[in-house]
C-alpha cells in the first residue's frame, strides 16, 4: 500500500507535528527581495475513500496498542458512512447481502459501542449510529437509538436537535401529547435555539392534533410574538419574512383561523386577544379569517370579520384596506345594497371630512384616495342623476342641494388627489356639475364660486365659456332675487353689481370671440353711461369700436356718441386736439390737408406735454408724449418726443417702457446724432430693471464696439457678471474665459475670474478643465513673486491641494500585487510624487491647507502600511514560510506607521500656533488607533493540526 507508511507515522507523531520549531530566517524582508521562491514539492494524490479504508484496515491489523486500535476502529466506522453516502449519492447498487447503503456503517457502530462501552466517543457513536438508521429509513430504530442518547446524556451537544427529531417522530407516530413534551424540551432551550420558532410551531399543531385549542392558540400566539417582534406592526409584509419563517407564520395564521371558525368566529378572535392583551399583529388574524370564509364562499360571515376589525380598531391603519376589501367581499357575494350602505359609511368615516383623514400622515392619506373617489363618484353621479329625473320643482331643488353636496365633497377629494390643483378634467367635469347642481338648487352664489374658476383658472377646459357665461346669469339671478326681496338698493346688491361688472369685462376679455361678448360689452357701456361713469364708458366705447368682427351700425352709433358725451361730461375743453381727432376721424380730407393737421394735432398734444412737466406731472407728460406717436406717428416732432418719453420713463424707472422705445429709437433715427450713446443706456437700463442676459449682450456689444480700451475690458467682465446672474452659465463662461486670456491686469480681478472659472467647471464635472485654471491660478501667485496677495496665495494653496488630492488618488490605487518587488516600485514612485504634491501644497503657508497637507502625507505612510499588511502573498509557502513572511512584511510596514505617527504628532503642534482645526482633530483620532499598534505588539503563534484528523 502506498500511503500505509505515511499513514502510520501520521498517526504515531501527530502530536510532535503541532510543536513549534526554531526555523532560522533572513535578517530584513529587503533579503527575499518581495519574492519567495517555492519549494520544489512532489504532488501527491489524495487517496480514495476505498484507499483511506483499506489503509486504515492494514494499520488495525498491526496495531498492538489497544487505545490506537480503538481510534483505528472509530476512523474505520467514520470512513463506512462516508462511503455509504457516497455510493447512496452515485447510486450504486446494493449488495445482495445487504438491506440498504448504510448496513455496514451501522454493523460497525453497533460493534464499537458494544466493545467500548466507555468511549469517550460513545456520545458521537449513538448519534452516528442514529443518523445512519434514519438514512437507511429504519425510523423506529433511529427513534430507539436517540432515546438512549438523551438518557445516556442528558445535556449532549445534541440534545436540541435530539428533542425535536424526537418530537418529530411522536408527532409522525400520532403520539401527539409525547410529541408535545418533546417539543416542550426544545423550547425550554431558548429562543437562541435554531430550532425554537418550529418547536413552537410543532407544539401548537400537536396541541390542536389533541383538540386542546386555548393551548394551541398560545402556542401559536408565542410563535407569532417571536416571528414578528421585529416587524412594523401596521404593515406588515410577510413576503419580505425569511421563506422558511413566512411559512410558520402562515400556517399559524391558517390554524388559527380554523380554531375561531369552530367557535365564533370575530367575536371569539376579539375575546382571546382582549384577555391576552392585544397584539400589533392582530389585523393578520382578522385577515387570515376572512380569508378562511372566502375561500368557503361565506361571503357575509368573510365581510363581517372585515366589518368587525374596521369598526374595533377605526384609527388603525389597516382599518380603511379592510372597509374597502369588506365591500369587495359584498360585491362578490352580490349584496349590492350591503356594499352601497357600506361605501357611505367608508366616505363618512375616512372622507376629507371624517374625523380621522386630517389627522393621518400625507402617505395613509393617498393609500386611499382612490377608492375613497370612486366610491364619491357613484354615489355623486347616482344623486345628481335621480335630481335630473325629478319633475316637481321644489323636490327637484332639494335633490341638486343633496347632489350638490356629494359632488362637492368629490371635487374636493379629487383635487387633493392632483396635488390641491384643479388640472385634472375629470375634477373640472365633475366641478362644472357640482356649480350646475348649485344653480339648479338656486345656491347662486355658491355656484358663482365653483363657475368662475373654472372659466378663468382653467385655459385648458373645454367648457369654460359656458361657465364664464354662467357666472354672468348666476349674478343676474341673484341680483333679481335680492331686488325683489328689498325695495331699495342696499350695499349687498350695490356690491353685487360691482362684482358682476367686473365678472363681465374679464368675460369680455377672456372669450372676445365668442358670440355673446359684444354683447355683454354694449352692456357694461350703457351701464357705465348711466351710472355717468363717462370715463369708463368711453374706454369700453372705444374698446367696442375697435371689435373684430366689427360691431353692427346702430352699436357704433351709440359708442361714438358715448365718446362724445363723455369728453363733453369731462371738462376735457383741450379744444384743437379735440377738433383735430374728430375732424381727422369723421371726414374725408385731402393728403395735404391731413398732413398740416396732423402736425398742429401733434404740436398741440406735444405743448401739452411740456405744460405737464412744468407742473411736476412727468408721468402725465409721457402719455401726452406717446399720444403724439399713437395719433400723428409720422410727424416731424415724433423724434424729439420718442427721445424726450425714454429718459423720463427712465427717471420713473419705467425700464420695460423706455427699453422698447429706445431700441425702437435706434432702429427708426439711427443716422441721430443721439443713437450713438444708445447701446449704453440701454445696458444700464437693463441693469437697473434686472433683465439679466439682455444687459449681458449689451455690455459685451460694448466691449467689442467702443472705443476706450477700459471700458472694452470692463464690459467684458460685467458681459460676464450678467450672464452668470441670468443664470446662462455656457456664456457666462465663454466670456469668463475670454477675459482670462485677454487681460492679466489688473492682477486681483484676473485671479478672481481664473477661480470663477474653475468653479464653474467643478459644477459641470469638466475636471481637466477645470484643472487648467487651477493651475492657472497656481502660475499667477508664482510669477507675482513680491507682488502676490493673501488672496491669491489662499487661491494657489487651494489649487495645489487638488492636484495633491489626484496624486493620492493615484497613489491609493495601486495595489500590491505579485510580483511584489515590482508593484512596490510602481507604489514607491507614486508615493514621492503625493508626498511632493502634498509638500508643496504645505509650502503656501496656508494653515488650513497646511495642517490638511500634515494630515494628508500621515494618511499615506498609514495607507502604505496598511497596503503592505493586505499585499498579495506568494503562493506554495508552507504555513511555517507565510508565517515568517507576514513578520517581514510587519517588520517593513511598521516603519512607515511611525513615521505617520511622527507626522500626526506634528500636526497636533499646531494648538500651540492657536489653530486647532478639522485635520488636527483628525490627526488626534488617527493617533488614537496608531499608539497601541506601536507599543503593545502580541506575538502570535498558530498551532498546527494533526492533519490525519
């Protein structure tokens, strides 16, 4: 036999095997050179395990040395089962001799505890023994076997696994109290046992086996407590349980309900918790018990369990889901009426208006919405339908009150459902019903509410001219209803006729092509014309003059007369504008003629104007200015007053008005001598009205177009400066980036804008760009030399430290690998340069860049280090070569972490300079974990197996 020498010295010096021996080693780990040459071994096959037992057989033979003869004997026993599972899972075929795979491990087992009573073994062997009769499927046996392991060894290593394995047995044998007790054992082991939530399990089943059903239902209960303790209690998921422990929760979940059911039902479910005291669970076993009846098609009996957890625990929840599921169940079982009473009851109690929605979080308040507005809808509809069925007058007024109180209460419910905003057409449709049914109900004023938002909030909405026109009626209605109810004209209906004017213009400005505009319009006219409002009614004249399509004759007749009156009614004697206007508008002249009068009409308009500004009215003046372009735009002096209109809207800070009548000036007199100063103010104009990117392009038009260098230079920074408050950050950039290459000087903007560009780069993650200004930055302080300011030393500081940061970048990257000399060249290299970077960095003076800087190169000899400890080891060392190669590579490593400690010690130097910021704090921390690793080394040593075993 090959290994039968090997074996047998094995055996005989197993113990010396594990002693430690003196192994010389090399003075430094600089003398492996990082590369460990392996052994030149010869490979030997594992032998089989047919080899491994007829070995083991050849030594039993020579063995003389009855305790080597027992162990021989117990390897032997070992090696059989394994063989028999072995052959059982190849499928090998049985001996004829034999009845299963497993004859001769149990034949073996059976003569060791026979001829070694006491074994210290003995324990094993019976469970060995055990195990390999359950394998070989003689179950009564196993179950013989395992009691006279409890009995021999009351507190054995198995004694859990013996107990349930036992009760398993009892429970399969429908010995169910034994079976019990059995699991009762388990349980007394503790929850830590692995087998406690299934001895529960088992127990509770074997107590129902045995009808003792209050038993059981504790035992389920304990079961539940131990699986869900952990578990939200208001919304549990059992499919996000462990498989195994879903499982139990669900089959005691199933028990249970079937013991309730034998009972009565909810009613005994509500008792047994009230006197356990309830659980945060409980909602599960109402579930599972409805569920129970459903399955059955007891459909009521299933909604009531529901009815009865949403009515006992109102607040919970669970409690609406199980409403909704109730009335489900109704639906199912064809109890529509059920179903009906039980959605008015849903709405009343979890309505926007129940007691319960506004005290909910936003999350319990959308889980449900949407059956809480289906179920608003139908009984809306249903209501507003059978109002419109109805033929009698007062009963159809108080059937679109009730409709109108459903809907409501819907369009409510659905606008919360769209984020409190009226977007949705479903929640318009069912709004225009709900101001139909108020109307309809004669609630005129409520339904002016719901109609004009609709008309006047919603440019999307189909029917919102219908309901503007509505809006008109309802005050119409009323106003008649108040005017028959009071015989004289009370400030509720002064108000009212206020409200409904102002209702009609933004009728008439809002739906100017709908039909009945005008119309509305010649109203609000002969209205105003009444009320001698003549102002008011001369715009609406003219407003209804200027109508596309035009107005009939007998409609622009009696505008121009209302114009006419009304000046008259005024005062406004301004007697040759007046002349002008009218004969300009009713006669046909020649083109002379209109030409001489449109220049006096202008003049006479213009003087006007500078009356005005005598007098302190600039504001007046402008108008009487623009008058002059409106009505005699072609006239000689318009020039002079366009120019005159912008610099007093621009004393007025009227900057809108005076940017388009300036950009209109350049364009219409650009040959003025004036235009030329035009570009610049309008730059400032659009400074002091805040419109960005429009002052952002005129200051860049002057940084190309004017004539004086500096003012070219600061109107490319300020071109800049407005792009970047307009929020275009491409242009601002662009010319950020412009003005860093042109101007140099002066040296304390130009920093700022190179910082300004890396900051802008950092945002858009362009970080070689970014880097650029940077260094940028970091060449601008250099060649200050004496020149140089706190501010751009802070800002080169800065930017070293980045580039510092990428080094080190670099440098933690690189991972020590084999061939170990040469990816520690590659990680030495790198390290030079971060430690060089991060120096330089520290070289500014900055101290906050130079206590990180400190910090920084201490993390990397750290991280060094660290990389030495955690570097690929060679392959083919035995365990006594790794064990010295890992002091080695401690031995090396080691220095580095002192100098980190060095370094950190340092840096905490700087509380003495005052300055006791983030990175010397760290450097306190950091310290804390290095010291002990430098003055309280453990030698460790591993002691080696005997590896027969």
């Amino acid at each position: 036999m090959p290994y039968l020498s090997l074996l047998f010295a094995l055996f005989l010096t197993g113990c010396s095997l594990s002693s430690e021996q003196p192994v010389e080693k090399p003075s430094t780990l600089a003398d492996l050179s990082f590369s460990v040459e392996p052994a030149v071994i010869s490979v030997i096959q594992p032998p089989s395990l047919s080899q491994l037992k007829a070995d083991y057989q050849a030594l039993l033979t020579l063995s003389q040395d009855p305790k080597l003869t027992e162990q021989l004997r117990y390897r032997l026993a070992e090696l059989e089962l394994m063989q028999n599972e072995f052959d059982q899972e190849q499928g090998r075929k049985i001996p004829s001799d034999d009845f299963g795979y497993y004859d001769q491990a149990i034949k073996s087992y059976q003569k060791l505890i026979q001829s070694y009573p006491n074994s210290e073994h003995r324990e094993h062997l019976l469970y060995q023994q055990a195990k390999a009769f359950e394998l070989q499927g003689k179950t009564d046996k196993s179950f013989t076997v395992l009691g006279q392991l409890i009995s021999d060894f009351p507190n054995s290593i198995y004694a859990v696994e013996l107990y349930f394995r036992r009760g398993e047995v009892l429970f399969n044998q429908k010995l169910f109290d034994e079976a019990a007790q059995s699991y009762a054992a388990v349980i007394n082991f503790g929850v830590q046992s692995p087998y406690y939530q299934s001895a529960l399990y088992m127990r509770a089943w074997s107590e129902f086996k045995l009808e003792d059903h209050t038993r059981a239902l504790h035992s389920f209960t304990q079961l539940l407590d131990a699986s869900l303790s952990t578990v939200d209690g208001n919304n549990i998921v059992l499919a996000k349980l462990p498989k195994s422990q879903r499982e139990l929760v669900k089959g005691a979940l199933k028990v249970m309900s079937l013991i309730f059911s034998y009972q009565q039902g909810e009613t005994t479910l509500a008792q047994y918790f009230d006197s356990q005291s309830n659980r945060h669970y409980e909602y599960l076993n109402y579930q599972a018990l409805a569920d129970l009846y459903l399955e059955k098609k007891r459909f009521n009996d299933s909604a009531q369990v529901l009815g009865a957890f949403a009515n006992r625990y109102a607040v919970h929840q669970q409690a609406p889901a199980f409403m909704i599921k109730q009335i489900e169940v109704y639906t199912q079982g064809k109890s529509s009426r059920l179903a009906t009473q039980q959605k008015l009851n849903f709405v009343t109690r979890y309505g926007l208006k129940g007691p319960y929605f506004s005290n909910w979080a936003v999350a319990e308040q959308l889980e449900i919405r949407d059956d809480l507005q289906q179920f608003l809808t139908q009984i809306a509809y249903k209501q507003y339908r059978n109002a419109q069925k109805q033929t009698e007058a007062r009963v159809q007024k108080i059937a679109f009150a009730k409709a109108a109180n459903w809907l409501a209460e819907l369009a409510e419910t659905m606008v919360f459902n769209v984020n409190n905003r009226m977007s949705d057409d479903n929640v318009k449709e069912v709004s225009f019903l709900l101001a139909e049914s108020l109307f309809a109900s004669e609630q005129y004023i409520k339904a002016i509410a719901v109609y004009a938002p609709l008309a006047y909030e919603n440019t999307d909405y189909k029917n919102r001219a219908e309901a503007g026109y509505a809006t008109l009626l309802s005050y119409k209605k009323h106003l008649n209803l108040l005017v028959d109810n009071h015989s004289e004209m009370s400030g509720e209906v002064q108000s009212l006729m206020v409200e409904q004017e102002l209702s009609a213009k933004k009728f008439i400005k809002t739906f100017a092509s709908d039909v009945r505009a005008l119309a509305v319009l010649d109203n609000v006219m002969t209205k105003q014309f009444d009320e001698k409002r003549y102002i008011e009614a001369i715009k609406s004249a003219k407003q209804l003059l200027t109508w596309v399509p035009k107005a009939e004759q007998k409609q622009q007749l009696s505008a121009h007369l209302i114009i006419a009156h009304g000046l008259f009614n005024t005062n406004d004697f301004q007697a040759s504008e007046q002349a002008y206007s009218q004969v300009l508008s009713l006669y046909s002249l020649s083109d002379e003629r209109i030409k001489i009068l449109e220049e006096n009409l202008a003049a006479s308009i213009y003087k006007q104007a500078e009356t005005k500004l005598e007098l302190g009215m600039t504001a007046q003046a402008i108008q009487l200015m623009l008058a002059v372009i409106d009505k005699v735009p072609n006239a000689s002096i318009r020039s002079v007053a366009q120019y005159n209109i912008v610099q007093y809207l621009y004393q007025l800070k009227q900057f809108e008005q005076a940017d388009f009548w300036l950009n209109d000036y350049q364009t219409r007199f650009s040959l003025d001598a004036k235009s030329k100063d035009i570009t610049a103010q309008l730059a400032d104009i659009y400074v002091q009205d805040e419109r960005w990117l429009l002052a952002a392009k005129k200051y860049y038009q002057l940084s190309k177009q004017d004539s004086d260098p500096q003012t070219r230079r600061k109107s490319l920074y300020l071109s800049a400066q407005y792009f970047e408050k307009g929020s275009n950050q491409d242009q601002a950039r662009l010319k950020y980036r412009e003005y860093a290459h042109a101007y140099e000087q002066p040296f304390d903007l130009a920093i700022e804008v190179r910082f300004k560009l890396s900051e802008i780069y950092l945002k858009t993650n362009e970080h070689s760009k970014r880097r650029f200004w940077l260094n940028k930055l970091i060449q601008a302080d250099k060649n200050a030399g004496e020149h140089s300011t706190e501010r751009s030393t802070y800002l080169a500081a800065m930017s070293s430290e980045v580039f510092a940061k990428d080094a080190q970048y670099i440098f933690n990257r690189i991972k020590l690998t084999l061939p170990l000399k040469k990816s520690l060249k590659r990680k030495k290299l790198s390290l030079q340069k971060a430690l060089k970077a991060y120096q330089k960095t520290a070289s500014y003076g900055v101290a906050q860049f130079s206590t990180l800087a400190s910090y920084q190169i201490a993390k990397i000899y750290t991280q060094l280090a660290t990389d030495l400890f955690k570097s690929q080891r060679p392959k083919g060392l035995d365990e006594l070569a790794l064990e010295q190669y890992n002091i080695l590579l401690e031995e090396q490593a080691y220095p580095f972490e002192d100098k980190a400690i060095l370094i950190h010690e340092s840096n905490i130097k700087h509380i003495e300079q005052g300055i006791y910021d983030t990175w010397v704090k760290r450097s306190f921390t950091d310290l804390a974990d290095l010291m002990p690793g430098r003055y309280n080394k453990v030698e460790l040593t591993e002691s080696k197996q005997n590896v027969i075993f």
